[in-house]
C-alpha cells in the first residue's frame, strides 16, 4: 500500500509541475521551401498524405504501414501534371543525431514513388525531402515525430525521472532459499567475575549500549578483599543481566554482550537443491524493505535430525537496522553469463503493441521499442532497439508514457 501511495503522490506532482509551465508536447510540423523562408500549415492530400508546394511542383508524400511494414510514398506533379521523371531522396534524422538517407523509386506499372529501405520503429524524424527534375530542384524541411516528450531538467528532477547509461551485462540465474537472522556467535561474551566474591556496585543496565574496555561493575574478591572491575570485552549491547549490587557472583554469567554490527543469514537448503549451492556464491538477502548483497561463506547440516542444510551468509550491520529472528530470503546467483547489452527491468513499459524504454537526449524523451531477449527479474537483454551508450530513464519512465498517450502524440505520421 506504501508503494501504491508514493506512486499516486509521484503521477500527482508529475502533473502539478506541468502546469505551470505549460508542459504540452507540440507535435506540429514546421515546413518550409528550400532556405526556411516558407512556412505552412499542414495540409492533407487525396492519398491521406502531406502535400508540399513550391511553385507549379506539388508532391504528396505519405507513410503507409501493413503487414508490420512501413514504406513512403509519393506523389509528384507539375502543373497540375504527374511528374515522371525525376529524383527524389530523403533524409531522416532521429533524436540523437542517427541520420538515414532514403532513394524513392517508381515503377512503370503503379503512380507513385516509394522507398524500399527498411524503416525501424519509430517512425520519428526529421524530415527533408530533395526533388531535382528537369526544370530544376525543391527541398523541403519538415518534422515528423511521435512517441516524443520535452521536459526540462527541473521538472524531471522534481518528478523523480531517473536514467542510466545503457551497456553490456551479466544475466544471472538464481535460486530463492528462506531462513532467517542470527547473531554471530563471535559476537557474543558471556562475563563471569575472574574472582568470585560480592557484587560492590553495577555500572550498566539491561539493554545498555557498551564500548569495549567499560566498567560494567565492581566486585570485592572473597579471598583478597581487594575490590576490582569487571570490564566488558567487546563491544555491543547488553542482553542479559544476571548481576545485583550486594550479591555473591560465584561462578555464573553476570552479563550477556552481543556485538549485532555483523549478523548471520542462516538459509535452509533442501536436498533437491543440495547440488546447487556452493561456498562462494553470490546472495541477495532481502526482509521487510530491508537488502544486503552478500557471499555464501558455510554449507553445513542443519543438525538436530533436521533435513537440511544451513547455508550462512555475513550481513554487515553497522546502523543496527538489521535485528536476530527476522525471516529473510536469499536469491543465490548459481550461474552467470555475459550479455552485450541489457537494461533494467524497471524502465520496461508496454506501449501500443511493443516493450519499449524511453531514450533522453537533452530534454527530450522518446520511445524506443525492442525486441529482448533473456531476463533474471533484474535486468533484460536487449536484441535490437538500442545502442550501447543510449541513457534511457529507469526510474518513473510511467510518468513519460501516460504524458505522450495524453498528449496524442503516441502514433503520429
């Protein structure tokens, strides 16, 4: 439920920062003659396209897409003519400066020109488009983008948008173990008096926190009736008090001192998985929101008759979050393998019918859909849909993709 409120809490100031900037995503073409001196409205064509004019040359020039394929098309004419010979490129560039140039090609049995070069997803540029006939040339200039965002570092800050730098990996297969917490029994002192005799004074209480080298009483010794301090010899906290001002010590535990700065994992591992865990692997140990990267280092019997073995593992604990008894599970890394370029499970979105992540360059955001290939839950191997370097949000990428379906600029040709 925690998690679901700081969601909520996060997608609300989300919103409440876009306003008063006047964060909308403009997703109008700006077009213009060869130089940028003529700019236009966009205007649709009778094949559903966007018709540019320059003088007596008007050229219709669409994306069609079917069978999960994208090609142009275009459209020429001359005074009002169909155009039959003539050369006409394009160039697109994508966010990030990927540039690709694009020959149109018209053949006798159909009335229009269309490229045959393959266009990935997403269909997002920016556009020129060079015609050079007999009588001449025309260039015009345009954008054409979908599944893109603008946000100022400021407001992604405040939204919490994070991102990383995409690169090689390693996917890991893992086994999930249970057990829980236990104190190290390095760490615990059990403090008799050296010199039997009666309880003078005590300096500690139950649940006191102790240096090593404190005085935790003192104790008059029977046989010198000479009176002398009983130190503690570790560090920690006290957990057990068995001592009394004017009591005869004897021979029994006058205080219990248990270090917690470093506990035990103690994992239960059931024969079928026997073969599986060795010393030396890697574990995560996870409890209540609380995480610990740690090492295998014993596979020992559980003892007592039970049926498994006890696989320990070191939790460093210098803040004293981690307490003894807590249930705890541990994903143990039993294989590795490298991969050429992964991304982290949390910057996945499902977006139309792909999986994409959200690539940034400067302030702008934008889709990037891909084809993946092998997971651990943490990290996903990417095929083909990025490239090593590309930074891409990990955090909050939601925020992003209800912004871009908002703004209807999610599939714009």
């Amino acid at each position: 439920m925690s998690r679901l409120n700081r969601t909520l809490k996060l997608a609300m100031l989300f919103l409440i920062l876009l306003v008063p900037q006047g964060w909308v995503a403009n997703f109008s073409y700006a077009s213009g003659s060869h130089g940028g001196e003529h700019h236009q409205e966009e205007s649709k064509g009778p094949h559903g396209g966007r018709l540019l004019e320059q003088g007596d040359l008007v050229v219709e020039l669409a994306l069609v897409e079917r069978s999960g394929k994208a090609e142009f098309r275009a459209w020429i004419q001359e005074d009002g003519k169909a155009l039959d010979n003539a050369e006409l490129t394009l160039t697109l560039v994508r966010l990030g400066g990927e540039s690709q140039h694009i020959a149109l090609y018209r053949d006798a049995n159909i009335d229009y020109w269309r490229s045959q070069e393959h266009l990935a997803e997403p269909h997002s540029f920016d556009i020129e488009l060079s015609l050079i006939h007999k009588r001449g040339r025309a260039k015009w200039q345009f954008e054409s983008h979908e599944g893109r965002v603008k946000i100022d570092e400021s407001t992604a800050e405040k939204a919490g948008i994070k991102t990383a730098i995409a690169a090689p990996g390693v996917i890991q297969e893992r086994i999930t173990l249970y057990g829980k917490t236990t104190i190290d029994h390095r760490s615990l002192s059990h403090v008799r008096a050296r010199y039997p005799g009666t309880v003078v004074t005590i300096e500690k209480a139950l649940g006191d926190s102790i240096q090593k080298g404190e005085k935790l009483a003192t104790i008059e010794s029977n046989d010198s009736l000479q009176t002398y301090s009983l130190i503690a010899p570790i560090s920690g906290q006290i957990i057990d008090k068995q001592a009394s001002r004017g009591e005869f010590s004897g021979d029994r535990v006058l205080f219990t001192i248990a270090n917690y700065k470093q506990i035990w994992a103690e994992l239960q591992v059931f024969p079928t998985r026997r073969g599986q865990i060795a010393r030396g692997q890697k574990v995560s140990i996870t409890a209540d929101g609380l995480s610990f990267d740690s090492t295998i280092v014993s596979l020992a019997p559980g003892g007592n008759g039970t049926p498994f073995a006890i696989a320990r593992a070191m939790i460093e604990n210098p803040e004293d979050i981690w307490t003894t008894d807590l249930m705890v599970q541990g994903d143990v890394v039993t294989h590795e393998s490298p991969a050429p370029l992964v991304v982290e499970n949390q910057a996945l979105q499902p977006f139309r019918n792909w999986t994409v992540v959200f690539v940034k360059v400067g302030d702008a955001y934008e889709i990037r859909p891909l084809e993946l290939g092998r997971t651990d839950g943490r990290v996903t191997e990417v095929l083909s849909g990025l490239n090593p370097g590309d930074r891409y949000v990990t955090e909050n990428s939601y925020l992003i993709k209800a912004d871009i379906e908002k703004s209807g600029a999610a599939h714009h040709h």
